[in-house]
C-alpha cells in the first residue's frame, strides 16, 4: 500500500463530523442542542467545500449560511424557548416510520452513487499533481457575465458565453423583497384573546 | 403677608375649622381641625394671593410624657400633632400648618389615628406621609399606598413614638 | 397597515412577556444601597419602583437624647459628601430656634467651608455620573480634585468625611495660618481642570445622546414632587435658598454678588464663558441638571474668593461654639438651607430643657428620588441608572 | 515551506537511513503545526501583553501609574500573576445551567477568534508569511469573525440567569448587524486591489507610504474610519460594550463564568481585537511595508538571497504587529475616554450612519477606480507600476461577437458591452 | 465490500460517489429531523439540512479534482451552490417569520398545534 493520500484523510474527518452532527441533530431532544451541532455540522460541509477546491463557496457558506442564517434561527429558538418546548421528545411510532424510510432512501442514494463507475474516484496521478490555481474571480466575473473560465473550450463545447448576470440580479432583488416581507411578517398581530389552544 | 391677616383670612373663609394660631413662636403656626386639612390644603395652594405650591414636608409630632413626675406638670394632654410646612414659589413666603390628633383613634391602644391625606394636593407628601405613617403609625386616608417606606415591611410598632420599646429580637438579631 | 376593522389585534413588535427585574441594593449603578424594581417588557421599563431603608438608623429618634451639639456629628452621615454643609443646617436652626446672631467673621467662615463642601460634593456627581453612563476616567479625575479639597479640610478640623466642623454658635475652630493662601492656590488650578471636564463630558456627544432629552421633567412636576436644588433648577424653576431663603440663612450672604444658576429664556447667566447647550437637550432633562450642577462649581469657587477677602478683612471671634447644656428656649423652629443636593431642612421642636424634643430632618434627596418612577415610565433599561444618576442621590440622607 | 521542512526531515533522519521523499505529506502536517503553535502562542502572548497594556494606558490616562510592582520594573508579569489567580479560581456553574453549552461556549468563542489569524499574512514579498494562503483571504477573516457570537450566545443562554440572556442577546444583535458594514468596509481595498489574496493587496501597498490604501483616494480614507469604528463594535469594545454595560447588566453573558473559563472569554476578546486591527492594517495601512521602505532600500528583499529576504521578511512582520498593537491600543485609549451608547443608538449607528456611508464610501472608491485606474495619493502621484499589474491572463477574451451557442437577447448586450472594456482596461495594466 | 472502499479511500483520493453518500446522509437526516419533530424550529433545522446535502452533490460535480470523466458542471456547480446559500438564507428569515407569528397567536411552537385547517 503506497503513500496514503492525505486529502482523503481530511475529507474523512471533515465527512464524519458533517454526517455525525447531522445525525446528532436528528436524534438530540433539546432544541438548543439541535441548533449547537447544526452549526457544527454546516461549518463541517465548508470544510468541504474547502477540500472540494471551492475556497469561495466555503467562506461564504460560513459567512452566510453558518454566521447568517443559523443567527437567525437561533434568535428564532430563543424567542420561542418557553420551558415546555425545549425538551419535547417525538413519539416512538414516529420515530419507526422515520428509521424505515430513512434508511431506504439512503440505501438507495449511496447505491446509486456507486453505480456508475466515472464517480468512483479519479487515479491518483491524475489528480495529484492538479495545480491549485485561485477559482474566486472565475466566479466573480461568472457573477457579472464573462464566462472566463470557458475561453480555452473550443466554440462549440463552449456552453453559452452569457454568465450568471441576469439570475444574479434577480436573486439579489428578490432577497431583499424576501427580508423585508419575513420583517413585516414578523410583525407580530396578536389577537388580545388567543384562541383556545385546548 | 402678614401671619395675623393670614389667620383672619383662613378664619373667615373656614371659620371654626382654623382651631387657633400661634404667632409668638419663631414659626408662627395655624391650627387646623384634622377633618378639613385637605380642604384648607387645597385653598392654600390654588388661592392666586397666597399660592403655597411646593409642600417642604409633612412630619408628626409626639406629645407625650413618659415618667409621671413631667406628665403631671405638663400643660398639654398626651397628643399627635402632624405638621405641614409650605412654601410658595411665587411669593416666596412660608407657612406652618398643624392639625392636633388624638394619639389612639378613640383611646384604644393599637388603633392608628386617622387622617385624610393630602397626597393628592402635592405629590410630594405620598412619601413623607408614608414616612410619618411607618415611623408615627398615623393612618392617612385616601393615601395610594400606604405601607412602610424606611422600616422593613413586616417591623413591628412605630418607632418614633414616645412609648415605643425596641423589639426582643427581629428575625433572629438580638434588638434589646 | 395595522388591521384597523379588526380592533381585537394589537400591534406591537416581538412578543415579550413580562419581567419583574431588580436593579440593587448591591448594583454598581446606584449610589449606595438602592433598590430599584423595574418591570419590564423587553428593553422598554413600564414602571419603577424604589425601595428605600437599607442605610435607615433613625437619627430623628437619637436626635430626642442629645443636646444640640452632641447631634452635630449625626448630621454628618447624612450626606456624607457634603458633611459641612448638613452641619451648617442643623446648627442654623438651633440658632434660628435661640435667635442667636453669629458674628460677622464666623458669617464668612461659614460661607468659605459651606461653597468649598459644595464643590467636594458637585465633583462627586460629576464622576459618578460618568460611571452611570460607561465612562470611568472622569471618576477618577473628580476624585483627584477632591482630595486636595478633602485635605483642605483636613487642616481645618483634621476629619476627611466626617468633619463636626461647624457647630452651633460658629466653629469648633479658627482656620490654621496659611489656609487661605492654600485654598487661592486650589482654586486658580481647577478652573482650567473645570473646562477639560466640560470636554470630556458636557460636550462630549456620546454623553449628549446618553443624557439630552431623557428623563425631562417639567417644572410644574418638580415643583409638585417637592425636589430642591440643582434637580429643580434643571427644570428651570429660579429659585435658590441662597438668595430667596429665610433671613437667618440670607444674611449669611449678603453682600456676596452672585446669581443663582437656571436657565432663564434660553441663557444660563455668565453661559457665554461655558459650552453652549446643546441643541437636543431639552429644558428639565439629565443634561440641564448635570450642566446646573458643572456651573454651580464655577459660582461656587467665585463665593470661595470672594469669603476669602472678606474673611481676611473682618475682625473679631470666629464664632465660639455655644455651651454643651445650654438650655434651649421653649417653642419650635424649622429651617431649610442650600445644600448641594437640594434644601436639607431641620425642624427642632423643645419645651424648654437642653434636650429637643424633637429633631426633625427634610432630606432633598428623598423628594428628589420620588420623582423616579415619574422620570422611568416608559424609558429603556439603560436610562435608568442615567435618569438616576442625574438625580444625584446620597442614601445616607434620604435613609436617615 | 512543507518542501523546506521534508529537505531538514531527510537530513536529520539520513543518519538513521530513513528517507524522506521531498513532497511527502509529514512535511505538511509539521508545517501546519508550526504554524498552528506561532498562532496560538501570538493570541496568548498578546493577550497577555495587552492586559497589561490596557492596565498602563488607562493608568496614564487617569492620571495614575497602573501596575508597577508585580515581577520587575513595569510591573510587566501582572498578567501571569492574574492568569494564576484565573488558574487557581474555581469554575463555578450555576445549576440551573446547560452544562454541555456551558462548558463549551468559551472554546467555541475561543477557537473563532483564532480561526481567523489563518489567512491573515504577517510578511509579504515572493515567500509570504502567511499560515495558510488562501486566495479568499479577506473574505474567509469576516466571516469568521461572525462565528464568535455563537460562543456568546451560548453563554447567555446556557447560564440560565436573565441578566446574561439579556446581555448575550443585545451582544448578538450587534455582532451580526455590524457585519454588514464591516464587509462593506472590508470590500473597498480589495476593490482597489484587485484580488482579495492578502498578500497581494499588501504587496500592493509597498514603497513610500504614500501607496497606503488609506490615501488611494478621498472615499478609502473615509471608509477607514467607518472600518475602525464598526470593528471596535464587532469586537464589542469602548462605546458599543453593551454586554458587559456594568451599570445595567451586570458582567453581560459572561456573568456566571469565573477562573479558566472566564479568562478564555477575555482572550477571546484580545484576540479578535488583534485580529481585526492587524486586519486594519493589512487593508489599508501598508501592511508589512514602513511609511519608508527601509527593508529594499538596504537590499533586504528576496531578490538577492534568501538570508537578506528572511531579514526583509523580519522587518515586516516587526511593522505588522507594530500597526497591530498601534491598533489595539487606539481601540484602548478610546474606551478609557468615551461613555457607552445605549443599545438603540448602537443600532442606530450601524444602520443610518456605518452602513450607507460605506456603501457610498463603496460607490466612490469604484467611481475613483474607474476613472483614475493606476494613480494614488489622491491621485497625485502614479501608483509604481510592477505592484499594480494584476494578470488574470484572459487577454484571450473572445471580443468579437463570435456566436456562442444559444445567446438570449439579453445576455449578448450584457457579455459584449463588458468585453471590450474589460480588454481595454488589461491594456492599461490594472 | 465496505473495508475494501475504506482501505483503497485512503490510498485513492475521494471521488463525486463519496462526495454524494455525505451529501446523501445529511439529506436523509434532514428528510427524517423535518418527520419526527414537533418543534417548528426542528423542522427548519431539517430544511437546512436538506439543502445542504443538496448543495454538497452540485459542489462535488462542479469540483475538477474529483473529475474522472464523468459528466461535470464545472463552473456552474459553483454558482449554483452560491445561489442555494442565498435563497437558503431568504427562506429561513420567511419561514423564520411563519413561525414566530405561529407562535405568537397560538401561544405554542409545536407542530402538532397547527391543526386549524383540518376542519
């Protein structure tokens, strides 16, 4: 057995904590612990984003997804923590379904993914010697148009110079629609008398 | 003003209500019936001429003499006497206002004298009737909430009062 | 667009239940032990409620078995920062009650230790408010200051706190050699450190958003909830003891040129030689009652110099203490003076003996903390210590 | 350096008749640790350093002498006699609290302060000092500075007292609303710049000190201090300290924590306040490059031998810790002299003052950018030319309209209406 | 079969399969979170879950070191995990807002409360 190759090592750990903390979010009760190792389990995804040679991606899922949207719903957990809704155990009929159906659905991805053999992993020559060159302007400049990394491609592979302006537009607008529709929304219009919750 | 015209005006106005004066002491002081204070407060504060708008405090006095020798003495009877000290503003003069109570509501031990309260003619007074009511144990009605201000909620007896005995022992310290 | 048909809803940001918080006796902010229950929604305090007694050592019932002079040093712990000025109150009522005229030196001396007290004492608001509002080097710059005051003091009467200096009939003692000279000296350097705390905190804006426009208090509410001195004069009530107090108390004065310090028209007097007002601040707020109590200092170093040269001009006795058991004439009588929280009134009534039979002390403070809750309603969690930090307070007198 | 440190490997073990191959991956691992151990030795040391720092500048700025008795002159080991007493303290936990949380916040809180001195480069020139060089640096620094405020919320939460809840939430609310200025603020040098490679932006910044980013033009100077004062929010000190506001809430979230646990959180503190202000530096002061360039005017550049490159190299990270603890001690003098804000107006600041000015700030500098590519010092003076060239190589941009597959109507105004200029722009070397 | 995956992963570097089963363990974990709790805020977790493990299969076929062939997405893997990330981060703040007005009207975050429109 030749050298063993390290980045695999890495992205069995950075692998074992995302699936281990996913799993620890599923079957911890107490919803502030839930939150705890979704954070643990989303930094551990841009680890591998990193490993995957996707530096930007990785940071801004840390910046956004793990230090934005996890605040969020963590704000969203204090808000709500009142004594009685932090500990509340799922009923052990749901849990049967649960296991049963997650375990089919997994069996079915992982042996798909197995099956077709161009996924099973590049040689290691390869891949050993890929020169690591920056990807965050390709994606920039993808952002604003101009396909940069398609030059090289002869014309016909090259799948529509045209990068990603428009959607890029369109998602910006729409996030701020969004915010400002959840602020108003949040807006709390209580009733002065609840309704009967029973 | 003048005390003397002072004195006739409020005796005109409220005829028998104003009991008496003393114009000799260094203060001179009104006497006042005890059931028309609040009245005689108000007219003293909303006249224009005589405006006592600020209220310097609101105290009680204890007469009462505790070893008989000076008690046969004495030319007063045992009473409370609760004293209003006013200012005007305006006119920058000062007036005493005294109103005599008996010290037990009809002589049994324990019974807090009654008085009305004047807390709504100046909110200043809410407190120092609290203050008179925790260390005199006079009952002021109409107060917004009459309870204790300096001394624990649940002490026991009014502090300032001649005849007043330290407690044994509060809550396990040893008082006497 | 609230839902207007349905008036059942009602409209508000995140739903928080309510929270009955405590804010002392032990907390930092509050001067001493003061407890402050707040109930609260959210940030927002709905309703504040004091709860005094903690320091509370019934004086009044000591003061019925000491003769006069055996009470002054009771009178000290009332305000302690501002000792000489609560024994100048309690020994201008004997007085008032004996109708004893103290002479024309002792008059000055009085005047001399009562301003340099008040100065002690104004810096001591000044630091701690600005360890109300986050800032801790004022503190520490107002406390440098002090204690060359406090060993001014200590010359005189060799007490620092407590001090029993001043007593009925005129002083304890006459002041040391050199004192004067001493006092000139203090003074001519704290002017100059009285404008770099105007920039450090007056016009500081962090501490013009922290104070202007909180806590406003109207005159006429100041006037109803009784609060004296620099507090009343926030809200722009002209009146100070000094000037418009009862003659025994006015003599003291007379002949000294001064104006009382509020702010008449939208000018403070002399306010040209001071940072202007600030633009948000409104009349009655924390910031008027803390720029009150910054330009008292100045008026007061301005009475210091004046007392000096008079003192040093008049002759005869400083004023001899009066006998320990000296008999007290029969009657009554009650007295405010000018103390640097507010008017402190003692009300002495004897039927004869050299005992009171009763000793009554008006503490400002006291009037001064029951406009609290009044000032609270309805601010955030952090004005309180700076809505009650600007009042100023000194448990030990409103405890007694 | 892996490469560096698997030569030494495979002289020192030749003795032994091991070998070791030149890219093996025990290099790495041994780099990495280096690396790790000089990071976490820096955030240890300066917080040392700068307890004591802070006691000496507020001394001196209240008129007083601050420690000077304890270990020598200056009283320098007060730290190591505090960090003793912390050592020594017991780690209380209050019972009603979530022992799990609560025993973990402070290292999370820790670890993100540190997490961010990775990419933060201490040298420049052709070998830079610099842990990991990641090509997203500036990127990867600001959004793990947003993870420290899980640690405080944790904190807050699993105390189970009020008061803590309280001070974690105010914290919370203005860690992440300040985030948005401080990227803004952060996204105005890389703009000049270029790229957002740390290294580069330094290496950009090198010779007189005229090149600073801070003088490149009228907006960066402005967006300096609205960096400065959203980093001192960020990092929770002088007139934003909400949580630890003594006067209201007594110690804020970290009320109920005392000894080793309680000193991670104020290391944590130091940290991230080293962190953001060498930050500060990197962006706009000239990083590793004096207001004088001392290193290449005696030669010491890498050009001409490793020795004089590693001295260069010396000299610079002398000047980035130096701008650091410049840095920290501004953030210091400030907080001894400044009140604190009240909660709402710390909000109020963030989101009507920080944040349009740095997006205006944002708009200048590209407007500035655009118009007066090479020049700075407000555009007096020609930027030198060899820092500025950035080669992204895509001279190849197709500038004809050659039809690309399936062009939308709109996706051609867009690609070609870019094209030209941006070949125009590779012509003038920015 | 297992050990031998373990033992040539070691020596063989990671391919998109293996990207894909860590993808497909945080789908189903997030499937099975937004079943079983009761907690509105379980659920959301469970959401985010899921369009992680989503995002993990458009980063691994869009990664060139894990290229062996295969169809890839090259850049575009990329740019759609980005716009995942954004549009993940929109929907929480809205379902965010459901939530809490849930909670504020029904005076309970459990899921099982949410049965008005049963009729």
């Amino acid at each position: 057995m030749d050298a063993i190759y390290w980045p695999s090592v890495f992205f069995l750990i950075f692998g074992a904590l995302a699936c281990g903390f996913a799993l620890a979010v599923l079957l911890s009760a107490n919803i502030v612990r839930m939150a705890f190792y979704l954070v643990l389990s989303l930094a551990a995804t841009s680890g591998l984003f990193f490993l995957a040679g996707q530096e930007f991606v990785g940071a801004m899922q840390l910046l956004i997804y793990v230090g934005g949207t996890l605040v969020l719903l963590i704000f969203g957990v204090m808000l709500t923590s009142q004594e009685r809704f932090v500990n509340m155990k799922t009923l052990a009929g749901d849990w049967v379904i649960g296991m049963i159906a997650g375990g089919a659905l997994l069996s079915l991805l992982t042996a798909a993914a197995f099956s077709v053999p161009e996924w099973r992993g590049p040689e290691r020559a390869a891949v050993e010697n890929l020169p690591i060159e920056p990807n965050a302007t390709p994606i920039g400049m993808g952002l604003l148009g101009a396909r940069v990394d398609q030059i090289g491609a002869p014309a016909d592979e090259r799948a529509g110079m045209a990068g990603y302006l428009f959607p890029f537009e369109i998602v910006s607008v729409h996030l701020l629609v969004v915010l400002i529709g959840a602020a108003y929304l949040a807006r709390a219009k209580r009733r002065s008398n609840p309704l009967p919750t029973g | 003003m003048s005390e003397p015209t002072l004195v006739d005006q409020l005796k005109q106005k409220f005829g028998a209500a104003i009991t008496g004066a003393n114009l000799e002491n260094v203060d001179p002081w009104i006497e006042v019936a005890p059931e028309a204070i609040v009245a005689v407060c108000a007219y003293l504060r909303d006249e224009p001429s005589l405006a006592f708008d600020y209220c310097n405090s609101v105290t009680a006095v204890d007469y009462l003499h505790v070893d008989e020798k000076k008690a046969a003495k004495s030319e007063w009877q045992p009473h409370l006497e609760v004293v209003y000290h006013l200012f005007s503003m305006q006119h920058k003069h000062s007036l005493v206002l005294k109103a005599m109570l008996a010290r037990w509501r009809d002589d049994e031990v324990g019974e807090l004298p009654e008085i009305d309260s004047v807390a709504h003619v100046w909110r200043t007074a809410d407190w120092h009737e609290r203050e008179c009511y925790d260390l005199f144990g006079i009952h002021f009605l109409g107060h917004p909430n009459l309870r204790r201000i300096l001394c624990p909620e649940d002490w026991v007896g009014h502090p300032l009062r001649k005849d007043y005995e330290m407690p044994l022992e509060y809550h396990g310290i040893r008082g006497r | 667009m609230s839902t207007v048909d349905d008036p059942r809803t009602i409209e508000f940001d995140v739903r928080t239940d309510e929270m009955l918080v405590n804010m002392g006796p032990q907390h930092p902010s509050t001067h001493g032990v003061l407890r402050l229950v707040l109930r609260t929604d959210g940030e927002v305090v709905s309703e504040v409620t004091p709860h005094l007694g903690y320091l509370h050592r019934c004086a009044e019932k000591i003061g019925e078995n000491l003769t006069p002079r055996q009470f002054i040093p009771y009178t000290d712990r009332m305000d302690y920062l501002a000792g000489m000025n609560m024994n100048l109150g309690w020994a201008l009522a004997i007085e008032k009650l004996m109708k004893y005229e103290p002479p024309e030196k002792g008059r000055h001396l009085r005047v001399i230790i009562s301003e340099m007290g008040r100065i002690a004492s104004h810096l001591v608001g000044m630091g701690a408010y600005g360890l109300d509002l986050g800032t801790f080097s004022p503190f520490l710059y107002a406390f440098r200051e002090r204690e060359r005051i406090l060993d001014l003091f200590e010359e005189v009467c060799g007490a620092r706190l407590t001090y029993s200096y001043i007593t009925v009939g005129g002083a304890t003692a006459d002041l040391p050699p050199g004192w004067l000279e001493k006092c000139e000296a203090f003074l001519t350097q704290l002017e100059p450190i009285i404008v770099e705390y105007h920039t450090l905190l007056t016009t500081n804006s962090i501490f013009i958003k922290r104070t202007a426009a909180i806590g406003v208090m109207s005159a006429a509410t100041a006037i109803d909830y009784g609060t004296s001195g620099p507090v009343l004069r926030g809200s722009g009530v002209d009146h100070d003891l000094r000037r418009d107090g009862e003659e025994i108390y006015t003599a003291m004065y007379d002949g000294y040129a001064f104006e009382v310090i509020v702010e008449k028209n939208g000018h403070y007097p002399k306010d040209h030689q001071y940072p202007a007002v600030p633009q948000e601040a409104i009349l009655g707020d924390c910031w008027h009652r803390f720029y009150v109590r910054m330009l008292e200092v100045m008026q007061s170093i301005d009475l210091v110099r004046q007392g000096i040269d008079r003192y040093s001009r008049a002759s005869g006795s400083y004023g001899e203490p009066m006998k320990l058991n000296q008999k007290l004439p029969k009657g009554e009588a009650y007295l405010e003076t000018e103390a640097p929280r507010g008017q402190m009134g003692f009300y002495i009534v004897s039927n004869g003996e050299a005992i009171p039979w009763r000793a009554r002390a008006r503490s400002s403070s006291f009037c001064n903390l029951s406009v609290a809750s009044e000032l609270c309603r309805d601010c955030l969690i952090a004005d309180v210590p700076a809505i009650v930090g600007s009042l100023d307070i000194v448990m030990g007198e409103i405890d007694r | 350096m892996a490469s560096a440190i698997n030569k030494l490997l495979d002289w020192m073990l030749s003795g032994l008749g091991l070998s070791v191959s030149a890219d093996s991956a025990v290099g790495y691992i041994v780099a990495a640790l280096i690396h790790i151990t000089l990071i976490i030795n820096l955030v240890a040391v300066g917080a040392l350093v700068f307890i004591w720092l802070e006691r000496k500048i507020s001394g001196r700025i209240q008129d007083r002498l601050g420690p000077t008795r304890v270990g020598g002159k200056f009283g320098w080991l007060q730290t190591l006699a505090d960090g003793l007493k912390l050592i020594t303290k017991e780690d209380l936990m209050p019972d009603g609290a979530d022992g799990f949380l609560f025993k973990i916040a402070p290292y999370v809180s820790f670890a993100a302060s540190i997490a961010a001195f990775i990419a933060i480069p201490f040298a420049g020139g052709p070998y830079p000092w610099i842990a990991q060089h990641l090509n997203t640096g500036v990127f990867f620094v600001v959004a793990v500075l947003g993870l420290e405020v899980f640690g405080v919320i944790l904190a807050g939460y699993s105390s189970a007292s009020k008061w803590s809840l309280f001070g974690a939430m105010r914290e919370a609310a203005q860690v992440v609303s300040y985030e948005v200025p401080l990227g803004m603020c952060a996204v105005v040098p890389v703009l000049i710049a270029g790229s957002m490679d740390m290294v580069v932006i330094g290496n950009q910044q090198a010779g007189l000190f005229t090149n600073w980013f801070i003088f490149h033009d009228p907006a960066t100077f402005i967006t300096f201090w609205v960096y400065l004062t959203c980093a001192t929010a960020s990092v929770n000190r002088a007139p934003f300290d909400l949580a630890e506001a003594e006067s209201e809430l007594v110690a804020g979230f970290h009320t109920e924590y005392s000894g080793l646990r309680w000193s991670f959180f104020f290391m944590a503190e130091y940290g991230s306040m080293l962190s953001v202000s060498i930050l500060a530096s990197v962006l706009f002061l000239g990083a590793w490059n004096g207001p004088i360039p001392v290193a290449s005017m005696l030669g010491l550049t890498a050009a001409n031998g490793d020795v004089p490159g590693y001295i260069g190299n010396l000299l610079g990270l002398l000047n980035v810790l130096f701008k650091g603890v410049v840095g920290v001690s501004v953030m210091i003098w400030i907080r001894w002299t400044l009140p604190r804000l009240r909660i709402d107006q710390v909000m109020a600041t963030c989101l009507k003052y920080c944040t349009p000015i740095a997006a205006v700030m944002f708009l200048g500098a590209v407007v500035w950018q655009y118009n007066l590519p090479g020049r700075t010092f407000f555009g007096l003076l020609a930027a030198p030319q060899e820092t500025f060239a950035v080669d992204e190589g895509w001279a190849a941009l197709p500038t004809t309209t050659a039809e690309p597959a399936k062009p939308a109507m709109v996706e051609r105004g867009a690609a070609t209406s870019l094209a030209p200029r941006l070949a125009a722009n590779q012509g003038r070397g920015n | 079969m297992t050990s031998s995956l373990l033992a040539n992963l070691l020596t063989e570097p990671p391919g998109v399969a293996h990207y894909m089963t860590v993808g497909a363990v945080m789908f189903v974990c997030g499937a099975m979170c937004m079943a079983t709790k009761r907690n509105a805020l379980g659920v959301l977790m469970g959401i985010e879950l899921v369009l992680n493990g989503a995002n993990l299969n458009f980063i691994a076929f869009g990664s060139k070191y894990l290229d062996n062939g295969g169809p890839q997405l090259g850049l575009d893997g990329s740019l759609i995990a980005l716009f995942v990330i954004v549009l993940a981060a929109a929907e929480a703040a809205v379902a965010l807002a459901i939530a809490l007005n849930f909670y504020n009207n029904h005076d309970s975050i459990d899921v099982d409360r949410a049965d008005q429109l049963q009729g």
